[in-house]
C-alpha cells in the first residue's frame, strides 16, 4: 500500500478526473472556428449517449446532471451534428428529457442547495437555445419556473458588478447566453494568464464562441486539456485541489517514511508558493480566485505536516453565522465549515474559541433529521459526515455522535457504505471517520471495521463512480484512490 502512495504522489499534476458531457458539448460547437476540436468533441458525444437517450453520469442517477448534460449534448448535435446517426440520438434525447423533467422530479428543482454548480444560471441560457431549435416541448415552464427565482437571487448577489476572473462566476461566464453576454461580463478582465475562462473549457469554449473567434490562447488552452477521446473535464488546471484533498488523505496516516516525504514536499512548497496572506488560496496556482474550502485544507494539510500559516486568512472568510466558501455564494456549503473547523483545530484555536462555536452551532442547525450532513460539492453525505467526525474526534464529541451512529447503523451487511449503492469511496470515508475516533478513544465494534476493511480490500481498483458535483458529477480519481489507499494503511496501523 505505500508502495502504491508513492506512485499516486508521482501522479500529481494538472488534475485528473472524469470526463464531462456538459463541457465537451460546448467544445463540439466550435465547429466554424475549430473543425478538428469540434469533430473529436461530436464523436465523443455520439458515442457516449445512455441507454436511456439521456446524457450524463448513469450511476448514481442525478436529477441535476442529467438535465444539464441531456440538454447541452442535444444542442451541440443540433446545431452542428450532420449524421442520420446524430439526429436519431437527438430524437431519443428528447424523450428522454420529458421523462426526467416530469413531475415526479419536480422536487429536485427546489433543492438550489443540492444542485450541480450554476445550475440555476445555465441550464435557463441552454433552454432558450433548445426551444429556438424546437427541442423544448412542455419542459420549458416546469424548469425555467422553478428555477427564475434562483437566477434572480444570484444576479442581485452581484450587485450590478460584471463577472470577471476575480469572481467565482467566471467558471460559469457561459451563463451570459448566447446573445447577451456583453452585459453581464468583464471581457476586459475575464480571461486568465492560461488562456482560460475560470479555468472552464465550457466557459472557455463560449468566450471563443461568442466574443474571440480568433483568441489563439484560449484555443491553445483547450488543445492542452482535451483529453485523448477529444472531451472535457469540468475544470482544469486544479493542481492545488487535487494536491491538498490528496494530502489531506495522507496525513491520516502518521508515519511516512522519509522517500514519501521526498514526494509529498514539493507539493507542500507549491501550496506555500500559491498562499496569499489574506486571501488564501483557490484550486489552481493560474486561477485568480480563492476560496474557503481550498484555502481550509491548504492550512491544515500543512500543519498537519509541521508548518503553519496565519490562521488571519483563515479568519478571512468568517461571516455572521458560518464560513463561506465564495463571495456572493447563495448556499453555504457544510464540507467547507467543516474544513473551516479543522484548520482552526490544527491552528491550536480552543473549542470554546468564538469561531469554532460559531461552526459548531452552524452545523447542528443544518444537520439532515438532528443526525449527518449533505454537502453541495460532493452527493454522498458519507464524504461530509465522515469529514466532521474526523474534525471533532476528541474535540467537539458531542457534536458529532449521533453522526457517528447513523454511519454505524447504515453499514450494509456485506460491510460496505454508499447513499445509492455500495461505493469504494464511501466505505473509504467511514471507516477514516471510525479509525479516527477509535484513535480518540471511542469504542467501534471491531466486527464492523472489519468487515469492511475486507470488502474494501476486495473494490479498491478503479473505476470509481463520480460522487463529486460540478457542473455535472465527476470522479476526482486521484484522490479517492488517495482516501482508499490511506484508509488500508490506517487497517494495517489497527
């Protein structure tokens, strides 16, 4: 098992994850400005339809997902597919979109909080295109009505102010629609040092579409980053991201030998490097924006290793009630207050300290049914619960407890854990949740541990299904190998 981390920390880089419909299919509309990007992007589409007609992730099913990428593929292989194949694909998607926008799903629209990211603002800019290529039959009012409010809320969020790369809406500037961008973007400051739009292919691709036909660096951004299948990652450049959650999942385990620590420094001195004192520090070195949940496990992966930074940029993203993530976020997330919560545990800060019961009385009042945690970057509530568990062991005890018996009352009888199905990542988070709180002292039936270290030891090859939310859902690999690996090497510790 060391062996095998010492080979995942020589895989760090640009980010690895799963490849997404949402953002190939503006890619493939490139197609007068880039024949050779559009065609592999088509290609990739056309072959990667559900068995269903929809797009998307097929398991675990998500409202959110597969709307947004049934939606974008269908346009893309409209406007520019040419096959009786394509339009035979478009046929079945259109089915397949009544179908999921019936009203059986309508709930899911109302929950903003549990969403795919910007959600609210795209998937209105994709409908009107639909409906003026006669997509859209009855589903146009059941979503554009639900989700008009969402929209509004974001924009006045804004203030008036355009989006430029300084603000997390960049990631989504496709959101400006394909006739009046202009109005709600920056285009004098919109673009990174990379070429890319919020380091977006999506949001990338409709820059070049819509306002820069002949932008070579924003063209070279997307040559460097499509895949070798000719699609899309949700987002890249993330190498912080993938750096601090990898590392986070290491530093449960306590002693690496002095080659892994050769491996892991680098890392460690590119996370100093992109630390801006006050600001803290976002998911890519070439993204302008940080954030709360980055900038939270950058601080305590580092103090984990014996290095502090100022805990005055922790307190940085301190509001009334909580910690946010971005500015102008409409939903707080729970991972990043808990995230939050462990960097000012590993800065020294008391329990009793006013920031950390600010967290702690957030957390208790948007727990689901007095119990666990959801969170809106990841679907599972294993990956949020677990991670608020391994933050107050032996810290916050009370706060987390009944959290703690809901992971050992839904352990499925083969020993595994997972919200839809039985999933190596999941079991992966419970048992660092379990391992950390026997560490503490709590008491965990050793039976449960392991049974299912042994069913883990049996599912942690690859693939892994994508748990994690972007624009649509995504598998970050790297680290949920990372959470498995360090998860056997804590069995082996006992």
């Amino acid at each position: 098992m060391r062996e095998l981390v010492k080979t995942l920390l020589k895989r760090i880089g640009p980010g690895t994850m799963s490849e997404m419909t949402y953002d190939t299919a503006w890619m493939a509309m490139l197609k007068e400005i880039d024949v050779e990007l559009s065609n592999h992007a088509l290609n990739w589409l056309a072959s990667h339809q559900l068995r269903d007609g929809s797009w998307g992730m097929e398991q675990p099913f998500d409202y959110h997902d597969r709307v947004i990428n049934t939606l974008a593929a269908m346009v893309a292989l409209t406007k520019y597919g040419r096959r009786a194949r394509d339009r035979a694909q478009i046929e079945r998607g259109m089915i397949a979109l009544e179908k999921v926008t019936n009203k059986s799903f309508e709930q899911h629209l109302v929950d903003a909080g549990r969403a795919t990211a910007a959600f609210e603002m795209l998937v209105p800019v994709l409908i009107g295109e639909a409906e003026k290529l006669g997509l859209i039959t009855r589903q146009k009012e059941t979503i554009i009505g639900q989700l008009s409010g969402y929209r509004q809320k974001k924009l006045e969020l804004l203030n008036g102010n355009k989006v430029s790369r300084y603000l997390s809406a960049a990631f989504a500037a496709e959101m400006g629609g394909f006739d009046n961008g202009m109005e709600m973007l920056d285009l004098t400051q919109l673009q990174e040092s990379n070429g890319s739009i919020g380091n977006s292919p999506a949001a990338t691709a409709y820059y070049i579409l819509n306002f820069k036909r002949d932008d070579s660096a924003a063209l070279a951004y997307l040559h460097k980053y499509a895949t070798p299948n000719g699609a899309a990652m949700d987002l890249v450049p993330f190498e912080v991201f993938e750096a601090v959650w990898l590392l986070w999942n290491l530093t449960l385990v306590r002693d690496w030998d002095e080659e892994t620590m050769k491996l892991i420094r680098p890392w460690l001195d590119h996370i100093k490097k992109g630390w801006r004192k006050g600001k803290g520090i976002g998911l890519s070195t070439e993204y302008s924006v940080p954030d709360g949940d980055d900038t939270a496990f950058a601080f305590s992966v580092l103090a984990r290793f014996g290095e502090q930074l100022d805990i005055e940029t922790i307190l940085a993203f301190e509001e009334k009630d909580r910690f946010r993530t971005f500015h102008y976020e409409l939903n707080s997330s729970n991972s990043v207050n808990i995230h939050m919560l462990d960097a000012l545990r590993q800065s020294g800060m008391s329990a009793d300290a006013a920031p950390v019961q600010k967290i702690l009385k957030h957390l208790q009042t948007v727990r689901t049914q007095d119990t666990y945690w959801y969170d809106k970057w990841h679907i599972s509530p294993y990956y949020t619960t677990s991670h608020a568990i391994i933050a107050c062991a032996g810290y916050a005890n009370q706060v987390v407890e009944p959290a703690l018996a809901w992971i050992l009352d839904t352990q499925r009888e083969d020993g595994s854990w997972g919200y839809q199905f039985s999933s190596p990542e999941e079991t992966a988070y419970c048992l660092q949740a379990l391992f950390t709180w026997k560490r503490h002292g709590g008491k965990i039936p050793q039976p449960v541990l392991d049974r299912a270290v042994s069913w883990l030891k049996d599912h942690a090859a690859p693939p892994y299904p994508p748990l994690w939310l972007g624009k649509g859902l995504f598998c970050a690999d790297l680290i949920v190998e990372a959470a498995i690996l360090s998860t056997l090497i804590m069995a082996e510790n006992g």
